[in-house]
C-alpha cells in the first residue's frame, strides 16, 4: 500500500513557489472524491478507485518511442514530448508556432472538479501550444503523452490566434496500474481552425479522468475527434463553449469496450451565442462484459439565436453481457434555434450478416466487416496516419474478443 | 457436371408452412425457370435454400453433387456451389463490395479490374462499386451489383429472386444475357424465379416449373410460358381440400 496523500504533499512542498497548488490540494480535499450518487458519477466504478494505489512523484524519464510513436512523429512538422505530464522535448519547429511551459493558474475555473482540482495541484506544468495569428501550419503538431510513473496530470493549452489553422494529434500511451488525469483546453480566436484527434490507447490496467474545454470566438472551427481503446475506467468529458456567433464545432468520440472496461462520456455544447452550429457524433462498441455510457448536453441560452445543434450516439453491442447507457439532455432556453438527438443501442444487424453469409463470407468475416464498417464513418475523418493505426487497434482487439450476437 | 436437386422440401414462416412438398432437380449449364402468382412460395424457396433466419425448414433435402445443403451454414451453402441473388439486396454501410467479395473468397489479385469489367457488361456504372455495399443504389443498380458478385464468385447455381421485377426494359436484357452467358462461361445453372415472362425472351429456359401452394403443379419447355401468358395461372391452380 502508497500514501497517496504524503507523496501529493510532498511533491506540493517541493513545488512551494507555485501558491495555487496548495489551493488546488485544499479544493480537492475539501470536495473529496465524487461518488457514484453524484449523477455525473453515478456509472463510474468509483468503489473500486483506492487513490492510496498510486504515488505522485517527479517525472520519469522519457521512455523509448514505441514504433507507433515513432511512426507518427515522422510524419509530423513538430512532435512534443510529455512524459508524466511534463514537457520533456519539442523536435521540429514550425514557422508561427511555440511551445511553452508555465506554472498552472488553472484551479479557480474548475472550483467543483475533484479531479481537475487535483491535476491543478500536482501537474507539472500547464504545457502551452501557440499558433501565431494567420499562421497556417500543413504538418500536424504530434504530442505523445506516455504515462510511466504511477500518476500523470497533463495540462494543456492549445491556443490559436485570429485566423490561424492547424491540425494535433495526441497519442496517450503507457499508463499501466496507473492514474493519468489529463487536462487540457482548446481557445480559439476569431476565425481560427483547430482539427484535434485525441487518440487514448492506455494500457488496460489504467484509470483515465480526462477533461478538455473548447472556447471559441466567432467563427471558430474546432474539430474534435476523441478516440479510446485502453484504460480501465476511461472517462472523457469533452465541453465546449461557443462564446461568439459563427461558431463552429464538430465532435466525434469513438470507443471500443473489452474486459470489464467502463467508457464514460460527458459532453456539454454550451451555445452562448447565436448562428453557433454544433454536430456530435459518439459511436461505440462494447464487447465481453465491458460497459459504456454516453451523457450529452445540449445548452442553448436565450438570444443565441439560429443556433443548430446535433447530438448523435449509436452503440453496438457485441456480447449479452455489455451494456450502453445512452443519456442525451436538452436545456433550450431560446426558440429561435434547430436542435436534433438521435441515439440506438443494439446488436449486429442480423439480416446483414445473413446477406453476407449468404455470398460465401464466413460468419465470422461478416461481423468484422460489419464492425469496421460501423466504426468506418469515425475513421474516414481522422488524419490518414492516425486512422490507419487506430483501424489496426481496433482490429486486433476485436481479434481478442468473443463476438456474441442473437 | 453438377446436379442440384430438391426433394420434399417443407419450409415454414412466422408459423404458416409456405412450402409443402417441393420437389426439382437440375443440372449445370441448364436454366430453369420457376413461375408462380403471388404467395405461392417461390420467394420462400429462395431465402429458404440460402438459409436465411426467418424461414424454417420442416421436411426435405437440398443436395449439390451428393452434400446436403440443409445441414450447413449459409456460408457453406454459397460455397459449396449455390449463390442467391436477391430481389431487394440489401445495404450493408461501410463495407465496401470489394472487401465483401475478397472475404467472400474472390481472389485479390485483379478483383478491382474484373469488377469493373462485370459492371460493364451488366451496363452498371463501375464508380458504382465503389460505394458501400448497396447504400443509395437504385433497385436496378442493385440488381446489376449481385450480378456482379455472382460473375466474380461463379458459382456452380444461381438462383435469382425476382431478378427482373424494378428492372427496365434494358436492364433486364443486360441481366438476362449475362445470364445466359453465365451458363456456357463457367457452366453455371440458373434457377430463376419469375413473375413474368418478359425475362425469357433473352434468357433461354431449358425448364419450366409452375409452382402453386407450395408445389411444383405443372413442368415442362418454353412452350408452358406461352399457356401462362395466354391463359394466366388460374388453370394450374391446385384447389385446396
């Protein structure tokens, strides 16, 4: 058994020019924990989260790249390196683009966030990507974020200037036994473009608590694509906060559900000003006794007129034992606007299947090519070297399970 | 050589027994047509011998070359030699026609060429298969596209659901004649099941089955479609006891 608690103390002690941390520590001590009859709380496993498992502790050394990794770097114009949530190397250099590393002063905007109080008090350092005004980057900017120690609290800004465009890939890896709380915020200035890919390939032994804000200005663009293979409790919320009109993003989180893995996804688009346009599309899969659950809200405030606001989430199921919640919310406070949510939840269709059992494809064959054929939609927007490796994830991973449909 | 052969076959849908005893045999490179008003089990038969998983099989046998069909998977059925075109294929998002018919058991190596060339005969636009099986096909197109699978995957029997129903006047020529080449080409039996005798003018039958309540009724040459279209199928109705 770690003492949790003694080592967070310690580490703030050695940090002790950074005065917010200690604040963060006392917020989070003070909200303790969320439990599972906190209604946002309520599908976690959170009897089973003894923070006692985990030190906190000075970051590791950078590990060796894996081969994807190594992979998708390559094909990047800037790679960042965070190891343990620190900053450990930026290769490349992009024209408009910097990288910097400041103490957090996050803590006052997360006052009722237990986890994101924590990564305030016990993150290294808030990792800052800056795009210069008008810069168009062509390259992606890669961050590979390896968890090695037991605990891990990236914080991250990525920040566009007026009319800047770029695209970031972040591949979370590593994380094994361990607690890795990623916070990170996305602010957009007028007319900026943002195309973020969030790919979480934990190791399966890993507790994930991940929460990332949007701000955009008018005319914003953000494109978000989350996607989650790994950790045992997987958390993810994703807002967004549309401040000016025009603006602009489009959210697709995908998972794949193995073991006794729990997927839980929050998304709140927060349309505080008219002509702002949000489509959301969650589509998973859960197999062996794994379970996933998807709460989205839709928040329109008054004035924010002709807004349009889409909420899609389709589940697959691919054992009896699986299960998806699928909880969709609307708080509409203005009547000028377009809002739509579907959802589903259900099996492999089985007049599919037979239609392709009934060319000569194996029924096995059939299933994988009707699963890849559901996650195709997800992957078809991804940058092409990510979505080639996530294909290849997802694929072997349902090598591993046992697909049971009626 | 092949030989198809059905015997006694009883099938049952939702509770009610649509076949009651059906009984045909063919060989390769023969084309056999099968005709029959409305809710007489033709369609039944079909989806039945490729084992689809509303239809029950109560009594009967369905053998190629001495393997009986009945007791294998629908997978097995196909690959032992009995493929079914359908009447309303259906749409299988994200998968593309490629990859279904590599998994189906297409060789890789030249399938993109000899899907385009299949496409052409049957007077389909190639870009076509390049969209996920079936989504926003028209009924033709879709009918032209498992012509396309059946040409690449050459089975030993094609049976086709109501092939021509949706079809224009020339698409059902197209689909006929490849047919028809079909059955010197690789010596492919047809087994089509019809309403109407407008297939046959390009499509030779070697057989004419009339198929009433569940039976065979009447058999014969091309001379019996002529009877149906001047006399309709009222003279071969079996009146039920």
């Amino acid at each position: 058994m770690k003492n949790f608690t003694q080592s967070a103390l310690a580490y703030i002690a050695d940090h002790e020019d950074s005065p917010t941390r200690l604040e963060a520590w006392n917020t989070f001590s003070a909200l303790g924990l969320p439990s599972t009859v906190d209604e946002v709380w309520r599908y976690a496993p959170l009897g089973d989260l003894d923070l006692d498992c985990f030190t906190v502790g000075a970051p590791s050394e950078a590990p060796a790249l894996s081969a994807f990794a190594h992979e998708l770097g390559e094909r990047a114009g800037l790679v960042i390196r965070v190891v343990d949530g620190d900053l450990v190397d930026v290769a490349g250099s992009l024209e408009g683009v910097s990288v910097e590393r400041s103490e957090s002063t996050w803590s006052p905007k997360y006052a009722s966030d237990a986890f994101a109080q924590l990564n305030c008090a016990l993150s290294p350092a808030t990792i800052t990507v800056r795009v210069a005004d008008a810069t168009h980057v062509d390259q992606p900017i890669v961050i590979l974020n390896t968890t090695r120690g037991d605990s891990s609290f990236p914080q991250m800004l990525i920040t566009l200037g007026r009319s800047a465009q770029v695209s970031v890939v972040e591949y979370l890896d590593g994380g094994v036994d361990s607690l890795v709380v990623p916070l990170t915020e996305y602010d957009l200035a007028d007319n900026s473009s943002l195309q973020v890919s969030t790919y979480q390939r934990l190791d399966a032994t890993a507790w994930h608590v991940a929460r990332s804000t949007g701000h955009l200005g008018r005319d914003a663009r953000l494109r978000q694509a989350v996607i989650s293979i790994g950790a045992h409790y997987n958390r993810s919320r994703n807002d967004v906060e549309f401040l000016a009109a025009g603006a602009e993003n489009e959210l697709r989180t995908t998972f794949l559900g193995s073991g006794h893995q729990v997927h839980d996804f929050r998304t709140h688009q927060f349309h505080r000003a008219g002509r702002t346009h949000s489509t959301l599309l969650s589509k998973g899969a859960v197999a062996d006794e794994s379970r996933s659950v998807y709460t989205g809200l839709i928040e329109i405030e008054k004035g924010a007129k002709r807004t349009d606001a889409r909420q899609t989430n389709h589940n697959l199921l691919l054992s009896p034992h699986a299960h998806a919640d699928s909880v969709p919310n609307l708080d509409i406070r203005e009547n000028d606007v377009m809002c739509a949510h579907a959802s589903s939840v259900g099996p492999l269709d089985e007049l599919q299947r037979w239609y392709l059992e009934s060319r000569g494809v194996t029924r096995r064959d059939a299933e994988r090519l009707m699963i890849q054929g559901f996650f195709y939609e997800m992957l078809a927007t991804l940058p092409p070297q990510l979505a080639e490796v996530v294909e290849r994830d997802l694929g072997e991973t349902l090598g591993h399970v046992e697909i049971v449909t009626p | 050589m092949s030989t198809l052969t059905i015997q006694g076959l009883r099938v049952e849908v939702a509770g009610k027994e649509v076949l009651k005893g059906f009984d045909l045999s063919m060989a390769s490179g023969e084309v056999h047509v099968i005709m029959g008003p409305n809710g007489s089990g033709k369609s039944t038969l079909a989806h039945a011998l490729s084992g689809h998983p509303g239809y029950r099989v109560l009594e009967g046998s369905v053998v190629i070359d001495g393997v009986e069909l009945l007791d294998l998977s629908p997978t097995e059925r196909t690959r032992h030699g009995l493929f079914l075109a359908l009447q309303h294929p259906m749409e299988v998002p994200g998968v593309r026609p490629v990859d279904l018919l590599v998994a189906a058991g297409a060789e890789r190596e030249g399938l993109l060429e000899r899907m385009r060339s299949e496409a052409r005969r049957v007077e389909l636009r190639p870009e076509v298969l390049e969209r996920f099986v079936n989504v926003d096909l028209s009924g033709g197109e879709r009918k032209r596209a498992e012509m396309v699978q059946l040409a690449v995957l050459q089975p030993k029997f094609a049976m086709l659901d109501e092939i021509d129903s949706g079809l224009d006047v020339d698409a059902l020529g197209a689909v006929a004649r490849r047919l028809q080449e079909a059955t010197t080409e690789w010596n492919c039996g047809v087994l089509a099941i019809t309403h109407f005798r407008r297939l046959l003018q390009e499509l030779t039958p070697t057989m004419i089955h009339v198929v009433s309540e569940g039976r065979v009724v009447a058999t014969g040459g091309p001379e019996l479609a002529e009877i149906l279209e001047k006399d309709g199928y009222e003279p071969f109705r079996i009146v039920q006891k």
